[in-house]
C-alpha cells in the first residue's frame, strides 16, 4: 500500500457527461501528480499541483482540469466524454521539496466512457 | 525533449534463471531513472531509482538496475526469477532541476513472464 488513496476505483459513464476523479496524497506529501494510462497512449503525465498550485503541465485536454485543496486533497475534472477517454487514470504524490524524491502511485481509477 | 525506451515489449524468462528488463533513455543533462512495477488491476509499484553515486542500485523485491551513461541505459535486473515477478515493468526518467515540474516520462513497459 503506497498511501496515496483514489475514488472511485471504477466510474461507468457515458460520453458527454462529467466526472469527478477523487486523489488523496501520502500524509505530508505535498505535490500531485495525474497520470493516464491507456493501450494507445501508454503512461502519459497529465498535471502536477504543488501545495495547491499548479506546477506543471502535460497533455491534459482542454476538457480536462484539476485541482489541489487546501488539505492538499486533489481532483481531477473530465468533462464533455468522450469515447478515447476510456483509461486508467493515476494520482502520485511525492514530498515536492527534495531532489530526486519518489513519486508513489495510488491504485488508479478506471473510466469506462460508453 | 527527454525521451526513454524499452525495445522489448515482452521478455520470458524461466523461473531460476536470471532476468533483465531493458531500458535506454534519450535526455540532455544527467536524470534521475526510475523502474516501476505493475500487477494487473494494480497501480504502480516503485521498485528503485538512480540519482547519483554508485551505478549499481538496489531495490526491492531483490531487483537491481545498473546505469551506464556512454550506453544511456539503465536496465532492470534480477539474479534469479520468480514466478510472481510476473508482471509489467516501465521505466521512467525525469530532469534535476530544481524547481523545475517533477513529472515522470514513461516507456512504454515490458511485459515481463516468468514461467515455472
């Protein structure tokens, strides 16, 4: 168990509609990170938010957008679905203030877009 | 742009023997290298990294990785395989900067097999 938590493990929509990816970090950690995993795309990085900034920019659509709280709780907005949106996203948290640092993965949320 | 790649999609190994994973990477400066583990229906699974000093890391689960910077590799290896290793290895890089974003660039994993 890596610490880093992720809701829900599985969502079933359908295209067009909106979700909400729930992450919350390891205890101290400070920064973020959102991942998709798809068959086509592979691991792909999508943001980074640092202690409710953000810090960093992937190949996030438009559609998509994030978020870091105060409690430093993080989600992730996909909106106006789309088919290829099908993935298995992936939250990571690392401390954010040391070279090197680890980034430790949660165990994923898996969209189904019908 | 930094870049890393794993030219085998799928390696198998019988149990016993020794196994490596194969990753090189394409980045200006020196990186930070990372292997990771995935088992089905799982999130990743940090086994090491490399960031400085000694070329040979050792991780978990009794795997090891040597970097080699004239050859830019940074291959995964495990003096004898077991069956549960069985499983999809990526390796990642990222760029020391500091204060830099700290994503993660991914290969596209390997499909490791370990086969009784």
């Amino acid at each position: 168990d890596s610490g880093v938590t992720q809701t829900p493990k599985h969502l079933i929509t359908a295209t067009g509609q909106r979700v909400t990816l729930r992450c919350s970090p390891r205890s101290g950690d400070l920064s973020v990170y959102w991942y998709q995993q798809s068959l086509d795309q592979g691991l792909q990085f999508l943001i980074q938010y640092y202690n409710g900034e953000e810090r960093a920019k992937g190949n996030i659509l438009e559609r998509f957008s994030a978020q870091q709280f105060p409690d430093l709780h993080s989600e992730l907005n996909l909106s106006s679905l789309e088919l290829g949106d099908s993935a298995l996203y992936f939250c990571a948290s690392s401390g954010g203030a040391g070279e090197g640092e680890t980034q430790y993965f949660g165990p994923g949320t898996r969209l189904l877009v019908l | 742009a930094q870049s890393v790649a794993q030219p085998e999609d799928q390696v198998n190994v019988a149990e016993g023997n020794p196994l490596t994973v194969k990753c090189t990477y394409s980045v200006s400066g020196n990186p930070y290298l990372f292997w990771y583990v995935q088992y089905p229906n799982r999130g990743l699974q940090f086994l090491l990294k490399y960031i400085t000093g000694d070329n040979l890391v050792k991780g978990s689960y009794g795997f090891e990785a040597e970097f080699n910077k004239s050859q830019t590799s940074f291959h995964l290896k495990k003096p004898s395989a077991l069956v549960s290793d069985s499983a999809l290895y990526f390796c990642a890089v990222r760029l020391p900067l500091l204060g830099s974003a700290r994503q993660l660039t991914f290969g596209s994993g390997t499909q490791l097999t370990v086969l009784p």
